[in-house]
C-alpha cells in the first residue's frame, strides 16, 4: 500500500482535524489525536504531529499539506539514496549554484510553480544586501520587491502550471512526479542559459527521497542527475534556493491576481474555508467547468465546495 508521512505542528494537527470533519472515523488507534478517512485514503494523526496517508492516492493528499509539514522518510535501509537531508559539502553556502524550489502544492487556487535559479559566488552579497532569505519569513509586498530585482539579472527558468493545465495533466500522474518532472524541465532551462559555465552543485528544495525523484523523471528525455543535492528547507542551505523560492512565489501571487481579475471576486491561497466558499461561488456560477480554471480539483475543497453549493 502506497504511504506517505508528514510531520506538523498542534496548529496543523488541529487545522486538519477541521478540514477532515466530514471523515472523521468513530474510532481512533491509541496515541492519535484522529483518524479519517476520504475516498481511498486513510489519514491517522497522532499527538506526536506525525500524519499517516494510506492508500493508493495518498501522495496527492499529502500533498495538500506539506508546504506546513516536513516530510518523514519510510523506514529503509541507510543510503544516500534513501536518506533525507544527506549532509551537504563543507563550505556548500559558499558554492556558485542552481537552486529550485516550488510554490502552490498546497493551496486549492491558483497554479504550481517551480523556478529553477543560478547564483554565482561572486554574486552571494548583493542577494544578501537585496534582502533575499527565507521567503516564509517574508511578507508578500517584500517578496513582490525582491523578486523583481531577482529576475533582471538571475538566469532563472519560471514553470507556471496554471489550474487549467494542472487539472489536464493530474489524473494521469501524481502531483509528486509533475513537480519532478517540472524541477528537472527548469533545471535543464538554466544549464543551457549559463553555458559553458557550469554550476559547482544543484540544490534541489526536498518534497520527496531521491530515489523516488529520480524513478519520476527516468522516463524524461534529458534528465538532469549529476552534482544535485536534495536538502529539506533547503533556503537555509543556499541563498540559490532562497531566490528561486522567492520567484517563485511572486509568479505564484501573479498567478492569483490574474485568476482574481478573471472572476471578478477575490482569488485566496491556501485550502481552508475560505476557499470552500469561494469555490462554491464558482459552481454555482458555472459548475466544475468554470471551477475548473481556478482551482485544483482533486483537493477536498471540490467535494465541500459541493455540498455547500447543492452543485454535483
């Protein structure tokens, strides 16, 4: 059976039990704080803040949720195929590298973003002295402020999959593998944006274990494999991901006030109730057609957008 596992704060632990109301099981193993269960799914979130997703789809439903949690490897032999957070090279910070990183996983609205960023050493304190750091530490008008500079002088390569694409391309593969694919696509984009040079390392934001990143792009034509590390919180590691991360957050927020125009109400990020709202709005406008090409369909947001609508 297909698992995935994620570790969140009591804030988080409590925000799902919420969102998972509706498929609450009566009964809950010892140690856990609930259990649910939501199509084939079964979700068990215990007080230590780990959350169990079993099931064939249990990556996309995760996946709703790791932009707050961090992920936990299945327990495996040790390798650095397998392990998370392989210890970097001594002085890694000071290297001229490809950073990427993604935006929107989580949030029913609005599109996946992956953007793939160069920094060069000589170019490591003019990103610190332009404000470039973790970009959940920053507010949006200052992301907005960065980002600009940023893209006028990074070679960088922005992947936008707007809610259209995203929902084309969903049911024939797993959220997990398209942000590989789309890692590896940009990645690729920026190496031929800085021939000849060559970056002295890669350092892929962690969403998942190597090899099961390497199994999603090994049906890619051109797959970029050679000095790429894989760090969780990976812009604490490499302002290269902190730009990227940064990018892409600002084409993310784009990506939103482009859909907000479009409806003629207030697009949110996020997957709260807010948002159950705002799709319900949608369908009953224009039903899941209109609904759509705004959100991802596939999140639970769909199902209570529905029941709050009347519109199947």
């Amino acid at each position: 059976m297909a698992n995935e596992v994620l570790l969140v704060s009591k804030e988080t632990l409590t925000n799902m039990k919420q969102y998972y109301t509706t498929n609450l099981k009566s009964t809950t193993p010892p140690g856990s704080f609930f259990a649910a269960k939501k199509g084939g799914v079964n979700i068990t979130a215990y007080n230590s803040g780990k959350v169990l997703f079993q099931g064939a789809t249990s990556q996309n439903e995760a996946a709703i949720w790791q932009e707050k949690a961090t992920l936990v490897p299945a327990k495996k032999k040790n390798s650095s195929s397998t392990s998370l957070n392989v210890p970097l090279p001594k002085g890694f910070s000071d290297w001229s590298v490809i950073g990427s990183d993604e935006v929107g996983t989580g949030s029913y609205f609005g599109p996946l973003t992956v953007v793939a960023a160069y920094v060069d050493q000589s170019q490591l304190a003019l990103l610190k002295e332009l404000g470039v750091r973790d970009s959940k530490e920053m507010k949006d008008s200052e992301i907005i402020r960065v980002a600009k500079d940023l893209i006028t002088f990074l070679p960088h390569s922005l992947l936008n999959v707007m809610p259209e694409k995203y929902n084309a391309i969903q049911p024939t593969m797993t959220q997990g593998k398209m942000k590989a694919i789309l890692h590896n696509q940009a990645l690729g984009h920026v190496l031929e944006k800085i021939k000849p040079k060559k970056p002295d390392g890669i350092l892929i934001d962690q969403f998942e274990l190597p090899a099961t990143y390497f199994k999603h792009i090994s049906d890619q034509p051109k797959q970029i494999k050679e000095t790429i590390y894989f760090q969780t919180k990976g812009e604490g590691h490499h302002l290269a991901v902190a730009a990227a991360s940064i990018i892409a957050r600002y084409a993310f927020l784009k990506g939103l006030d482009e859909l907000t125009a479009q409806a003629g109400m207030k697009i949110p990020s996020g997957a709260g109730s807010n948002s159950d709202l705002v799709a319900a709005k949608l369908l009953k406008q224009g039903g899941t057609l209109l609904l759509g090409k705004y959100a991802k369909l596939h999140f639970a947001n769909t199902e209570k957008a529905k029941k709050i609508s009347g519109v199947r």
